[in-house]
C-alpha cells in the first residue's frame, strides 16, 4: 500500500525563510515521523518564495523581441521578456499560449512563471522557477537529513493533446527520478514495450492529488510506501534531449 | 491521507472473463469492502483481455499505405496496418515511431496496440485498445455496482517532451476525470493561472506507482481517500479538441 499523507501546518513560506526547518517541524508532526523511502514532495512555489524569485514586472524593461511576441501571444511584453530571459528556446507562440524550454531544460508554459497564489506584496508580482530545480532538491534533501529519504520539486505542467494540468517532477534528489527497464523481458519472455517509467513524475502526480492549487492550498506530502531502489537519479533524466524532439 | 490498495489475487484475464465478478471477488478482500468514492483503477490490458480484442498478426494483410508507413518508421507492416485501422490520423512518422491519433482521441504511440504481457497464445499475437475507453468504463462500473463508485481504465503513455512514460485515464466513470476551476479566483483573489486539473489522469498516475508493468504485473488498484464531488465527466474530456492542437 501506498500512502499520500498532506503536511499540515505550513505557514505561508516568505523569502529568506528556512524552508528545510519549517518542513522538518511540519514533518515532525506526522506519527513516527519521516520513514526510509518516503518522498517528500514540495511544490516549486513555496521553494522559489523561499528562495526569493519574485520579480515585480515594474522593473523589467522589454526589448523589441519581447514586444513583438507579447503583441503575437497577447501577453504583457514585461512578462514576456521575464519568460524569454529564463528560456533557451521559444517551442509555440500563439494568441494566449507561449510555450517555451526553459533554461533548467522543461518545456512549458510561460517559462514556468507564476502569477497566482503569491500572496501580499502587489499585483506587479511574479514568481520565476529555480534555474537548476535538481540542484534546489538536493540542496534541500541535504538540509532535511533523516527528514526527506527522496524529494521532489513538483509544478503542474499541461500536455500538448490532453487537456487539464497534471503535477509533474522538475528536480529529485535521493532516488530515481527515471526507472529503465530497457533489455528487461515481460512475463512471457518477449522484450517489453514499454520500458522506461518517470517514476518522479507519476510520485508528483499522486501527492498532486491532495496538493490542491487553489482551495487547501496544500504545498507539501509525503508519498509512503514505494519500493524504489536502484541508484539516485535527478529529473533531469526526464527530459527528452533537444535532438530527440519530434515536434520542435 | 489518500491510500493507494493494490487489489490482489486476480488471475491471468482470458477471453470471455466476466472481468466485473473477478474484480468484485477481489475487492472483497479489502478490509471492509469497497468505500464511498473509491477509485477502482484498471489496467486497458485485462480490459481488452476480457473482451478478446486479440488479433493474430497472421490475419492481417497490410496494403500499400501501410506497407510506405512501415518501411518508414521500420515497423511490421502488419502491425502499421492495424494501427491506421485503430486511427484516424497519423500524428508524427520516423524511425522506430508512429504516433497516431486512436479512434477514441487519444493520441499515443503505436495506436495503443500492445505487444507485451500478452499470456500464452502465440508470438504473433497483439492486444487492441477498446475503442470506447469511456463506454468500456461506464459497463465495468455498472457491473461493479457498489464495488466501485468510481472506475477508470488506464494505460501509459509516452510524452513528447518528457522521458518515460507515466500513466493517464482512457476511460473513467462515476466522477469528474477533468476539474474545471475557470473563474475561481486564487486565495489572494486573482484569478487562477492554473484552472483545469486532470483529475482522473492524477489517480491513473497514482495507481500506477503500484501497478508495475512487468514486475508485479498488478493490474488493479484502488485509489482511496479522495474527496471529488460535482457531476461525472468522462475521460474524454481529457482529450484536447484536434482544433486545438498546436502541434499538428
């Protein structure tokens, strides 16, 4: 059995807050405490508050290449010029949609920036990701000791043919973000079909289905009970090399 | 808390299976039987299993558009052929891939037809998708009765921009596989950035962190703990309208 328990308590994380110490109290809270194998899972938000990534758009100045992209995708052009400065590569722009790689290697919408759900501080404000989210699980997997065997950093990503967003892992420390089973046979002995699972990903995806966006507000939990093993492996691992993009 | 049951005990899916009173047979096991809004989560694999949507590959005559088609993405032609059969339009063609969009919607690799974890019955044998995933779904849960107040036939996919697959909801009955929160607005009173949840594809994800693909081969789970509410929706909402395809 698996367990996706909700971390309570959490106040609103603030920047220069000591996230690993508000978590590791939050955790110390759970009945036992943290386990061998549980995962934490963070959403970005509360790692970016911490790290303080806001950015107020009254100080960002666009440049003609962020203009007319804001005029083509019908976006603020200050916005548009924070999303070209986190990203390598602009993948579609369209009226209402920019989807872009950002500089960690996703591809996603509007450079992974956030404009809800950022509490007091101004309209003007957004929250950019951690530019190395890998190095950001780790940094605070490290902090946590005993507290977080594995963690991710989740963000919830749309899907080019599904509709809705899912909670999908952009940094992992402490276990294999990709499970290979390439060359393994399947029961009956032929080469299996399907042989890479994002095991970070599907994670992400469970402890999303209590990390409500907007009505709890829920920004971490713990996901119990898997039998990973196997070396640690970042979730850098699941993303698919630019030379392997079957629709750039 | 949110648990995730791997139903346990089920034996090999064959043809002509009545797969309901298995899965109820199984259910029974649980401690206390099945709960309000339980998710049953099955695999498309015992589905199609127990509705004998077998082919033997033997049967198959290719024509000339699948013979191009095969020697194009170096594949059976037999096998292409079936998959433009399952489809009704091929989405991207090289080597080693042929992503097409099912007669369902859903657009995937290989037209969803499996290869693998097929049982005995010949090398040549492969397993079709059904073809209404959300009608399949809505049968299952009406034979399950009280079993399951929520049912969904999952199977995994790969992502265009993300290594891996993980798994998503083909079909779903007795709740909302897609979460519509356009218009609310977020706790600080800005409206969401994030307004649709894929909700059913969340739990799909969840259920396969137990359901193994070749190791355990657990081809069933319960989803516990969730609190939906509002009318069911099927799974088909999850599919992006082709009009809205930005990667056609």
């Amino acid at each position: 059995m698996i367990e996706i328990l909700p971390l309570a308590g959490l106040p609103e994380i603030r920047p220069g807050d000591d996230l690993a110490a508000l978590l590791a109290g939050a955790m110390a809270g759970l009945p036992g405490g943290a386990r061998a194998k549980d995962i934490l899972v963070v959403t970005q938000k509360i790692v970016s508050k911490a790290e303080n990534l806001f950015v107020d758009l009254e100080t960002v100045e666009p440049d003609d290449e962020s203009r007319a992209l804001a005029e083509k995708t019908r976006k603020d052009p200050r916005l548009v010029a924070l999303i070209l400065r986190e990203s390598t590569a602009v993948v579609r722009a369209i009226p209402g949609v920019l989807i872009t790689r950002h500089v960690s290697g996703c591809v996603m919408a509007n450079g992974g920036i956030d404009q809800s759900n950022l509490g007091p501080g101004g309209d003007e404000r957004v929250l950019l990701l951690p530019r190395d989210p890998d190095a950001a699980a780790a940094r605070l997997r490290g902090a946590l000791g005993d507290h977080a065997p594995a963690l991710i950093i989740s963000d919830s990503f749309g899907r080019p043919w599904r509709v809705g967003v899912t909670n999908v892992a952009i940094g992992a420390a402490g276990f294999p973000a990709l499970v290979d089973r390439r060359g393994a046979p399947d029961r009956g002995g032929r080469p299996m079909a399907v042989t890479q699972i994002a095991l970070a990903d599907l994670a992400a995806a469970a402890a999303g289905l209590i990390m409500g966006e907007a009505d709890e507000g829920v920004p971490a939990a713990i996901v119990r009970g898997l039998a990973w093993s196997g070396p640690a492996r970042p979730a850098a691992d699941l993303i698919r090399p630019v030379a392997e993009d079957l629709f750039r």
